[in-house]
C-alpha cells in the first residue's frame, strides 16, 4: 500500500515518468481509480492491462483495442511501459546471446538467453554490480552499484521477449493463462546476490508467474543465493520458487576465500539452516551450485567431504567447470579430474550433471558476467 501511495506522488510531480511494466495489481488499480472511479470498472482496466502487457507484448496504450479511447489517450500522457534499452547484443557460436541493458540511469546490467534442445534459460540479474566479492566470479569484481527495482527486473524478461519476437509464439485468449514455447527456466544468476534485494526480486517473482501473464511456474524460476542464510527459507515460503546455492567449497577455510559471505554464515550456519528451516516439498531437492577449481577444490577428499556434508538432505549437485577470465588467479580442473569427482558424488546417489559451458566466446558463461557502469560507489 505505501508503494502505491508513493507511485501517486510521483505521478502528481513527474508526469510521464510513472512505468508501469513491472508494477503489481494492486499498484495498478491505484493508478487506475483515478481515471475509473467505479470499483468493478478499475478492477476490469488493471486485468485488461496486465493481459495487453504480459500476454501479448504491447507497450503502447494506443494498441489496447478493448479499452476505450478516451482513456487510453489520458493513460498515455501520464503512463510508459517502457523496456530497459538493449546496448549491445553479442551471439554466441553455440547459440547463447548476451544482452547488456543500459537503465534509467544509464548504470549497464547484463542477461543471457540459453536456448538448448528442449528447454531455453534466461538467466537475468538482481543487482547493479554485486556486494559479495566472491574471488572466483568476475561480477565480484565489480562494486555493487545499486539493487534493481521490480521494474528492472521484469523488464529484462520483457525486454528479451520483444527482441526475439517470442510474443508470436505465444497461445493464449485474455483471461486465460498463457504457454510458451520458447524461454522455459529463468534463474537468478546473473549480476547481483537476488537475496539482498529480497523485497524486489520477490515482487518481480510474483509478476512472472502470475497465471493471468506470464505464468511462470514456481518450479521453471529459480533463486541462486551465495548462502543468505536468514532469508532462505522467507524465500522459499513467501516467494515459492527453487532455491539454488552456491556451495563451491567443502571446508570453511576454503570457502571463506572463495565466497566471503561465509565468514558471517558459514557451512555448519547454512546447512543447518537447509535441514531444519526449509521445508521441502514432495520431490523437491536443494540445487547446490559446485565450481570446479583446479587444485582449490577438486580432490577427491573433497568430493568424499561433499557426500558427508549433504547427507540426509535431497540434494542435487550441478558441478561447473570454471570460466576464465581475465586477471583471474584460477584454472579449471581437468576433465578427468571433474570425472573422478563427479564419480564418487553419483556412487553416493545423488544427481550431479556437469553442466556445459555456454556463451565462453562471448563471457556470457556462468562466472563471467561484468558490465560497466558511470557510477563506481553503492547506493543502497
């Protein structure tokens, strides 16, 4: 409610500067109640409005047939449904594309689109920048700028749809939920630590699967944490969409260099945390993110660690071979090493695919990602 009472604000001072992509409802019909002052009419405007946007792609008023002219023309001088701006867009050999969106305020946020045999990935961000320093990813290299709002976060995935036209590819009748054909996961793990822009990356989670737009399911969108241990299970309860950690290390000392953020919660802190806060569903499994670093930790004491640390608790171990880049002091372990690794993990039955590097030519890989900004200090 005092969302919506600040976007009334705004709108009375700025005027053509209120976007309302990435907004949800109840914002919205704020908006709306002052151009429709009857309840059920207002309701009516805002599911008119969410069907145009997230159903069909439209970002002029002047498009929305089924609303009358009169107010479509009055929404138009004081509304946008504005897109982050494509920057540059780089195409992989494999087929992976990277996008880098320039915002607002010109800060650049990076997003890529994995397209595979039967499933596509848009991996997108939840920070300018990212705070956690985590020594192994280039995007900790980079100063947290900002967090991103709904709106930034959302419009990435709109922004994506319009660039490769995915809204023909699209059934769906207003009112009814839509299929789609081509992106099927989105995952955060672009730029940024999503837990530490918990209230915005929840609000963007609940636009997308919304069953009257988008229509994500809570399964196909996934959060990739560095191990925020106090708002693990807020996300799984309140938001509802799969949890990914990124684990990287089997003993403290290493993961305390590797992912810093371990120093406050550590191993024991975020395993316990795993076991007896997060209340997994039926079928469900915790994904543990594990990059493979040659002679950091790939041994195969560590892989034989790894099992003891997880047993009991429904895991699945997706093993990343490291992505170079520049200035890094790492190297990725060897296949053979990887092999041995992954070997004693499925002896101990637990899932553990190796996940293929995508997008290395164009530094779209997992780890990779780094975009410029004008501004070099946070503002959170």
């Amino acid at each position: 409610m005092r969302e919506a009472v600040q976007i009334k604000l705004n709108l009375l001072k700025n005027p053509q500067e209120i976007n309302i992509l990435g907004l949800g409802k109840d914002e919205l019909l704020s908006i709306i109640t002052d151009f429709e002052s009857q309840p059920k009419k207002a309701s009516m405007r805002v599911s008119q409005l969410w069907s145009w946007i997230y159903c069909h792609g439209i970002s002029s008023f002047d498009k929305m047939t089924n609303i009358d002219k009169n107010l479509r023309s009055q929404l138009q001088k004081v509304l946008t449904i504005s897109r982050p701006i494509i920057e540059k867009k780089e195409i992989s050999n494999d087929g992976t594309t990277k996008y880098l969106f320039c915002l607002k305020d010109r800060s650049k946020i990076e997003t890529v689109f994995i397209p595979e045999e039967k499933r596509s990935t848009l991996c997108i961000s939840s920070q300018v920048g990212c705070t956690l320093s985590c020594s192994f990813c280039h995007t900790g290299t980079q100063k947290l700028v900002r967090n991103l709002s709904a709106q930034e976060i959302v419009g990435q995935v709109i922004a994506v749809y319009d660039d490769l036209d995915l809204w023909k590819k699209i059934k769906s009748s207003e009112g009814a939920s839509s299929f789609f054909e081509v992106i099927t996961n989105i995952v955060f793990m672009g730029m940024g630590e999503p837990l530490l822009n918990y209230e915005e990356v929840k609000k963007a989670c609940n636009i997308l699967m919304d069953n009257k737009g988008l229509d994500f399911s809570r399964r196909r969108i996934t959060l990739s944490t560095a191990g925020i241990v106090p708002k693990i299970k807020m996300a799984h309860e309140e938001i509802g969409c799969m949890i990914a950690v990124s684990l990287h290390a089997t003993e403290d000392k290493t993961r305390d260099v590797l992912v810093p953020i371990n120093k406050k919660w550590n191993l024991d802190k975020l395993l316990s945390s795993l076991r007896n806060d997060v209340n997994l569903r039926n079928s469900e499994r915790v994904t543990f993110e594990y990059v493979m670093l040659d002679g950091v930790n790939d041994t195969k004491e560590d892989a034989h660690r790894l099992v003891r640390l997880l047993q009991g608790l429904p895991s699945k171990i997706n093993l990343i071979p490291f992505n170079t880049w520049t200035g890094s002091q790492y190297r990725r372990s060897s296949s053979d090493r990887i092999k041995a690794f992954r070997d004693i993990i499925i002896k101990s039955r637990l899932p553990s695919p190796v996940r293929k590097p995508r997008g290395e030519d164009i530094m779209a890989a997992c780890g990779q990602l780094k975009s410029s900004s004008l501004k070099d200090k946070a503002s959170i």
